[in-house]
C-alpha cells in the first residue's frame, strides 16, 4: 500500500448506541473498498475492515494488510476524516435559524 495513494470516499455515521460508528468506502489504488466500519469503546478507536461469517460462526477479515504500518497509516486517515465528518455536524447543529 505504500505505494499507493488512500482516498476515504464516503463516511456515514450511525444513529446506533453500540460500538460501531460509522460505515466507511475507500479506495487504495485501484481497489474500491465497501462496508469498513468505525468502532469506538471506551477511549480506544479502531477501522475494522469488511468481514464475513466462517461456518463455525467466527468472522474473518475479507481484506489483511501484510504491513502494520499500511494498516496504522489508513486507520489515522480514516479516523482523522471521521473527527471532521463529526465536527462539521456538530457545526451545523450551532448554525442558529
């Protein structure tokens, strides 16, 4: 990935009460990434990337990076652009009518 450039296209937060936050689609190169998720518990933040169920009911990551670093690097810019995604909606919610 490290040649590659990251392009976070669409975050969209959950109206939920549980751990997960928001959905999430990237790109890295030329690959388009569908159905990443933000999940939040106590203080510690994570991307967890798309997933599916085993036979003996366990998930799976569809999507393993090789290198921590790739994976630290799109985890911060994810995040980054998730604390934008919500400090611009709480700007909107000071706009005054």
């Amino acid at each position: 990935m490290s040649n590659y450039e990251v392009e976070i296209r669409q975050i969209v937060p959950f109206q939920s009460e549980g751990c997960a936050r928001a959905n999430v689609i990237f790109r890295i190169g030329p690959l388009m990434v569908r159905g990443a998720k933000i999940f939040e518990k106590g203080e510690e933040r994570w991307l967890s990337m798309p997933a599916r169920r085993t036979k003996n009911g366990r998930w799976m990551d569809v999507i393993q990076f090789v290198s921590p670093q790739d994976k630290e690097r799109l985890q911060r810019a994810v995040l980054d652009q998730y604390d934008q995604v919500l400090k611009n909606r709480l700007n909107l919610l000071e706009i005054p009518f």
